[in-house]
C-alpha cells in the first residue's frame, strides 16, 4: 500500500518568514495530492491540492510543488502570520483507481509563526 | 447546519459499554470516511463507502462497526472497547467523481474509553 512521510514534524519560524513542508509518497499510482489545516480543536481543512498533470500550483501565499520522478511534493508558505500556527498534514490518493478514496496522510507538521 | 456534522463531540465510555458516534453529511457527497487520530500518529483510514456500499476495511477490529444506511448518514457502532481506543474520530465526505474527489471533515468526536 501507499506510505507517506512527512518532514520536519515541528517547525517554527519568525512572522514574514517563508515556511515549507515537504512530503514523499511511494505508490506511483497515486495522482491527487491534498494538503490540510487543523488548528488546535478543530477538524482539518483542505487548503490546497495538486494532481499528477500539474508540477506546481500556487494560491495567494500558499504553493505546492509536485515531483513525480522523485514521488515528493512540498508545500510553500511565504510571508507567514500567527494565524499560519496549525498542524499541517500532506496526503497521497490514487484517485479514480482501484482505491478510490483512500487517503494516505502523513504524519503531520506542527507549524509555529512567532511574532 | 451545513457540511459535515458528527455527533456526539465528546464521550466517555467503558470497555464493557456499546456506543455509537453519527455523522451527517449535507453536501450531496456519494462517498463517506472513518479516520482515526491519536495522538503522534497520522490519521488512519478506518472505513469508506460509495454509493453506501463499503469499499474499504482497513484491517479494524470488529469492536468497530460501521453502518451506512444512505449516502448522508454514517454510523460507528462501539463495544467492548480498549483504553487505546481512546482518540479523535473523523467523519469525512466526499464526490466519487476525477476532480471532485476533496474530502471534507466533520469535527469529530472525543472518544475516552476508561
């Protein structure tokens, strides 16, 4: 099956800095690359995500590279603010496949933006 | 309410009770999800279903039982539950249909099993 690894688990940058998460995945398969927001006590919230046909996608602040060669994508935050604090978890699908719907997520990234 | 609802948020059982979390989804979405989070660790896939048939068993114990009797309702049905049991249940739901496939979340429910 899929295996997603997510790195760095913790993460902590100053107000206007630029922050990134990178995430691997190791099913070739997969062709729907999601990436969610869950604040402290709350449900995740997509905030971005990219398919297969496409190597990047931007909105506003936040970017998401993909690289199939290398199965890694990474999520790009410039111009960080406080409200940017949440875990951050990247996920791998095979969308459309023989698993559809079936959401490999990695371990998540705990992003701090300090004042 | 609007988009996906689980009820109830928290709860507190013992291993020897049966309870059962409900989830409800409003956005005319054919596809519905289990996931499991605890702590340090990424959410786990439990369960799925499409068009109410179930797709995916993710190896869970059968002190687990899911039930879905439309496309807008999702139940998971508890007994004899284990003290690691205890995390944060998610609802997701989603359109089986390329492009469309985002999954959307409920607010879970806070399981503590003693």
């Amino acid at each position: 099956g899929e295996n997603v690894e997510q790195h760095p688990s913790t993460l902590s940058v100053q107000e206007g800095d630029s922050a990134v998460i990178k995430c691997t995945y190791s099913d070739s398969a997969s062709n729907y690359f999601p990436w969610y927001k869950q604040e402290l006590g709350k449900r995740p919230q997509l905030i971005i995500d990219i398919r297969s046909n496409v190597g990047e996608k931007k909105d506003q602040r936040i970017a998401v590279t993909l690289n199939k060669t290398a199965k890694h994508f990474s999520l790009h935050i410039t111009e960080t603010q406080p409200e940017d604090s949440a875990v951050y978890f990247c996920a791998a699908d095979n969308a459309g496949g023989t698993s559809y719907g079936k959401l490999t997520f990695g371990q998540g990234t705990i992003l701090t933006v300090h004042p | 309410e609007t988009g996906v609802t689980q009820t109830p948020r928290h709860l507190v059982m013992g291993m020897t009770n049966k309870k059962s979390l409900k989830c409800e989804q409003h956005l005319g979405h054919n596809a519905m999800y289990w996931y499991k989070q605890s702590a340090k660790k990424p959410l786990e896939l439990m369960f799925v279903y499409n068009f109410k048939e179930q797709t995916e068993n993710n190896s869970v114990p059968s002190r687990f039982s899911p039930e879905c009797p439309n496309s807008s309702h999702l139940f998971l049905h508890l007994h004899t539950l284990q003290p690691e049991d205890s995390a944060l249940y998610l609802c997701a739901s989603s359109q089986v249909r390329p492009t469309q496939e985002t999954q959307y979340f409920g607010p879970g429910t806070r399981l503590l099993v003693l």
